[in-house]
C-alpha cells in the first residue's frame, strides 16, 4: 500500500513539475547559439549545428585560450615565437552564446571572461538561407532588396515555371516575423545550412 502512496505521490509532483516546464517552454524562446567543438591542442572551432557523436568543447579550453592571448600581449609574441598582430583579448564570438560541456556561455568584457548563464534543454533543427550578393526579388509590382551577409529561415520551397515551362526552384523565405516571400534558387546568390536553435533555461 505504501508503494502505491509513494508511486501515486512522485506521480503527482512529476506531472505539476512536467507542466511548469511546459508553460516554461512556452514563453521561452528558441536562439541561435554557437555550438563549440576541438581543445587547445587541436584547436578550437565553434558552428551553426550540432555534430553527431562528439563531445563539446569545456569552457576551459576556450579560457586557456584567452590566457595564451593575455601571455602573448605581454610579451608581445605568440607561442611561436611569431610578432603578434593584435593589440586586445579577442574572445570567441563575444555577442553569442556560445554552447560548451558545462553549459551556455557568453563573452562577458567586464570581468574578462566567459559567464554561465544557462543550459541547453533542446534544439530545434532549422534551414537558414544565407544571401552571398546583393540581389533584388520582383514582389507585384515592386521588388525587394536582400543585402549580402543578410540570414533568413527557409520555410518551404516549391518549383515554379517559366512562360517557356523551364522548371525554377523557389525558396520561401522569412526574417524577423516578417510576411514569408519565394525567391528563386541561385547557389552562386544563396547558401543553405542547417542551424540548430537551443532553448536554454537561466542559471538561478
């Protein structure tokens, strides 16, 4: 009987603790993060998307790395024994947030360091279309500009065709909520890559 009491009971507060990560979920939202992979000895790489089977980076090594910088400024050469070329710390991407194996990091300039600021629930896996060349699409009796480096979710696509029936792939595209518009598929205009959104709980 005081099995069941204690099964009944865990039951309970995992469905209360289950729906207050819902309502959580809900109001959070879905970011874009830096995913980093590599050590100090191999080298550090931070992308768009999770890679199957290997191990985050620890924040450690990116933290070394800035120390090899800090060593490097004093003396004015690097660990080659090379002149080196810059004049400050420069930390991985410091307006991101950079995921490692002991959480969501982000570069913060007052202490000089990577801060803790949460960790990773899930990720969602996304199409982001990144524009190579500035390029103007006809929308009606307009046109729209997309400017080169701009990012945009792809959100569908479909084959349109021409009045002499060549087929055309058109991308349907979206940034920042805006109204989703088709753009036809140029690889030397447009590049598609995966990202993976995170949605990341605060550290308390």
């Amino acid at each position: 009987m005081s099995n069941v009491i204690a099964m009944n009971s865990w039951k309970k507060n995992y469905e209360e603790e289950f729906r207050l990560l819902h309502r959580e979920e809900e109001k959070s939202e879905l970011l874009p993060v830096k995913y980093m992979y590599g050590d100090s000895s191999e080298g550090l790489y931070g992308i768009n998307s999770i890679v199957e089977y290997c191990e985050f980076a620890s924040i450690e090594a990116l933290r070394e790395e800035i120390q090899e910088q800090r060593e490097a400024l004093e003396s004015g050469f690097d660990e080659y024994g090379d002149e080196i070329e810059f004049d400050e710390i420069m930390p991985w991407d410091e307006d991101e947030l950079l995921v490692c194996r002991e959480g969501v990091f982000v570069w913060d300039w007052e202490t000089e360091d990577y801060e803790l600021i949460g960790k990773m629930r899930r990720t969602e896996r996304r199409k982001i279309v990144t524009i190579m060349a500035d390029v103007a699409v006809r929308l009606g009796k307009g046109a729209i500009s997309l400017k080169q480096g701009e990012s945009y979710q792809l959100d569908g696509e479909y084959v349109a065709y021409t009045d002499d029936l060549t087929p055309v792939l058109m991308l349907v595209i979206t940034a920042n909520d805006s109204v989703p518009i088709a753009v036809p598929y140029d690889p030397s205009v447009i590049d598609i890559e995966l990202q993976d959104l995170a949605l990341i709980t605060e550290v308390e």
